[in-house]
C-alpha cells in the first residue's frame, strides 16, 4: 500500500491519539460491510425495555403549601 499526502489539516493544533490511529487502521484492515450490519441489525434489534414496577406507580400527593 502507497500512502498519498491529501491535505494538511491547517484546523488541528495536534495530531490525533495513537487509539484514534489505531481505530481508523482497524477500519482499514476490517472494513464493515452491509451484510455485517445486516446481521447486527436482524441479531441484535432493539428490544424496548420492559416497565419497572416504579415506572407504573403514580406521582406522591402533593402536600399544600403552608
């Protein structure tokens, strides 16, 4: 692989962290595809969570003011 200089960043005062570089070369070498998330998305749908029984009590009464 040949890296090619795109652009300097004049916006950035300082690099990004090691774990930042090493995230983005993961994404290189592992790339997500549509069929990745597709199986994500059939696998681990969203599931609303169930009600507590603290969710179904109503309000305290409210006391007067004095």
């Amino acid at each position: 692989m040949i890296w090619k200089f795109m652009r300097q960043r004049t916006d950035k005062s300082f690099p990004n962290s090691i774990k930042t570089a090493q995230g983005v070369w993961g994404s290189i070498q592992s790339p997500v595809t549509k069929d990745i998330l597709f199986q994500v998305v059939e696998v681990e749908r969203f599931v609303p969570p169930q009600k507590q029984p603290s969710d179904l009590m109503p309000p305290p009464a409210k006391l007067p003011r004095r």
